[in-house]
C-alpha cells in the first residue's frame, strides 16, 4: 500500500476556568511532516494573544492509502 498525506490539522486547547471549561481552537491546512518545534511554537503565539491559561495542542493528520 502506498501512503499519502492528505492534509492536517492543530487543535490548541485553553483553560477557561472562570466557566469551568476548556476552550478548543482548531486552525486547518498545516502543512505536512510538523515538527514538534513548529507545533510549540505555533502554540506559544497563541497564548500570548490570549489572557486564557494553554492546556495542550493536538495534531490531526489525515493520510490517504492506495494499492
């Protein structure tokens, strides 16, 4: 079988405890084979633009397989 990578995704995930809840952001289109390095990054400027606490981010990559 043959693998190709499709497309991806990040989910960041915040802390909003004045509401008892975590807020999920989801951004579409990243780009193929990210790095840790990029994802933390990526991460970091995001909870600078927010006054919420960061929890964790989550990759989602979506890969297509053909014979």
């Amino acid at each position: 079988m043959q693998k190709e990578w499709t497309k991806g995704a990040i989910e960041v995930h915040f802390e909003d405890a004045a509401n008892e809840k975590t807020v999920k952001r989801s951004y579409s289109n990243t780009i193929n084979s990210v790095t840790d390095e990029q994802v933390e990054g990526f991460s970091a400027a995001l909870e600078s633009l927010t006054s919420l606490p960061y929890v964790q981010s989550v990759m989602v990559e979506e890969y297509t397989y053909t014979r």
